[in-house]
C-alpha cells in the first residue's frame, strides 16, 4: 500500500533480557511528537478509522493483533487494497501508517495485547484528527487457518 512502512524489529539478546529497537537511527517516521500505550483486551477492537494529518507508527510490544488497513484515498496508486498484517510478539514489527488511511485492530492470543503508539504530532495539535470511519467493506474477522 502506498505509504505504508512494515519494518521488522531489530531484537537483540542480552543477558537479562532483550533490546527491541523500535526505529532506527535516521527512520523516516522520526521525529516522534507523542507517544502512548494502547491496550486491547482479546477479542476487543479499535474500530476502522483514520486520520487527517497524523502518521501513527505501531508496535504490538505483548500479545497479538491483527491490524487491517484499507487504502481508498483518491490520490492513490494502491486505492482500493486492502491488507492484513499479524503483528506483536510472534512477529515483531512496526507499521507506520500514513494520514488517510483506513485501519481497524483486533487482540488475539493472550489476555491482551500492548500496543505503542508514537505519532508524528504533538497530542494537542492530534485533537479532531482522528475520523471515525464505518467499515469500508463487509469485512470477516475470524481467524482461518491456512
């Protein structure tokens, strides 16, 4: 989809733990404005929405999510795709995700799923940005097995 970064995450074994590094040095999605955690009990969503302005960058840091987005901006050169992405601890990536486009997440696996959210806008200037959006398509959440 036009304008949609999917990077994996660089994690590093350490002794005690693990480093994840959410963006690299020089990661186009910089200068992070604000930051926050959003927590999603399994089986509960974040409805379809989008924003004006804002790019979002995502991290589901525990648990699973299954963030799907849909692309029916006018300008663009992917409209009407759609694409659906697995993503947190059984596969850490970052999604970025461009003003405009379409996204819905639902939790899966765990109890819940952490996610980070860091935006390219400071919260006050985030107000009103965000559009809530009625589902683009007949869409079907259930998980198949493949």
């Amino acid at each position: 989809m036009h304008g949609l970064v999917v990077r994996e995450l660089k994690v590093v074994p350490r002794a005690r733990g693990e480093l994840i590094e959410l963006l690299p040095e020089g990661a186009e999605e910089a200068p992070v404005r604000h930051a926050y955690l959003s927590v999603l009990y399994r089986g509960e969503m974040s409805g379809w929405h989008h924003h004006l302005r804002k790019k979002e960058t995502l991290a589901c840091l525990l648990g699973m999510l299954k963030l799907v987005l849909f692309d029916d901006r006018e300008d663009s050169p992917t409209r009407g795709e759609l694409r659906e992405l697995f993503i947190g601890e059984h596969n850490p990536c970052s999604v970025s995700i461009p003003p405009g486009l379409k996204h819905a997440a639902r939790a899966y696996g765990g109890e819940r799923a952490l996610v980070l959210v860091l935006s390219d806008l400071p919260a006050p200037e985030a107000q009103g940005d965000k559009v809530e959006d009625q589902p683009p398509l007949d869409y079907d959440w259930s998980l198949r097995i493949t």
